[in-house]
C-alpha cells in the first residue's frame, strides 16, 4: 500500500465529513500485518474518541456464542427454548397459524433466519421512532412483549431468507448469561476485553457509564436509557482504536477456534431495505460486485455496521480493516456506502 491509497481513502472521507448531516466522525484504516496504518479524524474525533458502536455490538456477542461452542456449553441446534422458561418464548413466532416458538434454534438467531421482526423498526411505535423523540428504558420482556404484537415474517430457515432482527441477538444475550453464569457485560469482559486488552471499551448499564451522543440529522440528541437497554444487540461503547484491534481479533481467529469460524459463512439476503447486505453467522456481507457499486468492486467486505454510523469490516482481496463512525442516526445506509467506497478506492 502507498501514500496514493493513503489519499484515496482521505478523498473518500473528506466526501462524506462534507454531507451536510455528518457533523463529526473518525476513520481507521489497517493492514492485516498492521504495515499500512491511516487514521483520519473530523469535527473533533480522534482515535481514542468514545463513540457508540450500536449494531457492531452483534460482532461482540457473536463472538460469546462461539466461545461457549468451543468450550462445548452449546450447540448452535439447540432449541432456544432449552434456555428460556417456555412461558417467555411461547407465542413469539406464530406464523400462518403455526406456532414455531419452541423449534427456534441459537442459529436461526445467529443467521437472522428466525423471521422474528424487528421492534427497532417495525410496528407503529417503533423504538426507533420513540427514541427520536425522548430517551426511555425498555427491559427485555417488553421487547418479547412487542415482538409477540408484530408479525413473523417467515417459517424458520424457510429457503435462503434472512431477516435482520435486533430481537435475535437480545435472546442470544440472555442465553449466554443462561449459560456461562455471568452478567452480558461480565461475559464480555472474561471473553473478549481482558484477552485483548481492551481498557477503554465497555458495554453501558448505567447512566453515569459516559454514554456518547448521537446525532440525528443535525439534533444532539443523548439516550442513555435506550443505549443500557440495547445490550447484546447494540450497547457498546468503543474507540477506533480498540474497535481495530477487535475487528482483527474476530477474523483472524485469536479469540476462538478459526475452524468454526469457518462454519459461519452461508450467507442469506436480507430484506430489501437492507440493500445490498447479506448475513452470515453473525456478522454482515457485502459483496462489492453488485448493482449498487456499478459492478465496478471486486471481492466483498465482511464485518457490521451499526444504525448510529458506526462501521467495522474487513476486505478480505486486499488484506484490508475499515474501522470508524460518522455518528448519524438518520441515515443508517452512510457506514455501508463509506466503507464500500473505501473498499473500492483500494487499489
């Protein structure tokens, strides 16, 4: 890599600090070997800079669930109602008049082939649109509670469907807990923070825990209810600099056994307003040869992005990390674009 890639990935940046809705951000881009380095703030980030992961918090939990796998506490066959009293789960997926509650397995949630829909944006009182408007706490029964008023949207593992639901990694949460005897944020800790020496990232439980802002549209806007209660689907808070030595941690097998890793990757399309992403085993693809980039990319990312902007991925062709966040809750694709674009200006 030379002082050109450099400056493609600086000109890639540079073009989304400018959009009119991204007030501050950060961008850390690695080689696997760690040989080419670029970091690029704006608007007062910087490398060591709080910032809420969201949805990247998936890669976190996924990475739990593998651990208990190798350690041979589960299964990934295992009927989630083995960890739940049946009374919870009963009723959370009837779908045409059939109730699969009790045949939902820890894969259909790690693959996001449950058919669970999504509180975060479905239903008239999406949490999504509450938390545009106020900060409030939501315990996890709620979420069930809601997920049991919505509609499923398909039987589990009906053909290659997938469909990105916050619910999924909220049950895969609490079955870790079930399991391994610690809090969530214990778990992360023993399992992922210790080993990798991570001092400045943390998943928040409570208000005082230095919850980072988020911007909507131009609005300051600050939830530390929501972000407490997000929890395994999306209540880390991070640096870019720990977020890469994580990212580089999970793909490159330093944190459990890279053979069942490799399990991981059947990839399904999620629905249409996900756009061009597809989910493996806990984690997103994004295949760079598609409509959206013109057929103009090569190769994929592999990774997550979260809803707040937040993004971490690896590009597998070059040997590439793409790590940061634009901190915008009102546009959720820009992380996706951002780290497509970064991918393609790899030359």
């Amino acid at each position: 890599m030379t002082n050109i890639g450099a400056e493609r990935f600086e000109k890639v940046f540079n073009k989304f600090t400018n959009l009119k809705e991204i007030n501050e951000g950060i961008l850390l881009v690695e080689s696997t070997n760690g040989e080419f380095s670029f970091c690029k703030g704006y608007g007062g980030k910087g490398l060591n800079s709080p910032f809420l992961m969201a949805s990247i918090t998936k890669l976190f939990t996924t990475t739990c669930i593998l651990i208990l796998l190798e350690q041979g506490k589960l299964s990934l066959d295992d009927k989630i109602s083995e960890h739940f009293d049946k009374n919870i789960i009963k009723g959370i997926h009837v779908y045409n008049g059939k109730d699969y509650s009790l045949e939902l397995t820890i894969s259909d949630l790690l693959f996001q082939t449950s058919g669970l829909p999504d509180v975060y944006l479905e239903g008239k009182d999406s949490v999504r649109s509450r938390a545009i408007l106020e900060d409030f706490y939501i315990t996890f029964i709620d979420m069930i509670d809601m997920v049991k008023n919505l509609k499923p949207h398909f039987a589990p593992r009906k053909g290659e469907k997938a469909y990105y639901a916050d619910i999924n990694f909220d049950l895969l949460g609490e079955i870790i807990g079930n399991i391994s005897g610690f809090k969530l944020s214990e778990a992360y800790k023993n399992y992922i923070f210790e080993p990798l020496g991570l001092s400045h990232t943390y998943l928040s439980e409570n208000e005082t825990d230095g919850i980072p802002h988020i911007y909507y549209m131009n609005q300051v806007i600050h939830r530390p209810k929501l972000v407490i209660s997000c929890g395994a689907s999306g209540g880390c808070i991070t640096t870019a600099h720990e977020l890469m030595i994580f990212t580089k941690a999970f793909f490159g097998g330093k944190l459990f056994n890279k053979n069942i890793f490799n399990s991981l990757s059947t990839y399904n399309k999620l629905q249409v307003s996900m756009g061009p992403i597809y989910y493996g085993g806990g984690y997103m693809q994004i295949p760079l040869n598609g409509v959206i980039s013109l057929f103009m990319g090569k190769g994929e990312l592999i990774g997550h992005s979260g809803s707040t902007g937040s993004f971490a991925f690896y590009y597998p062709l070059k040997e590439l990390f793409f790590v940061g966040d634009i901190n915008q809750m009102a546009k959720a694709a820009l992380p996706i674009r951002l780290s497509m674009q970064l991918a393609m200006a790899a030359k």
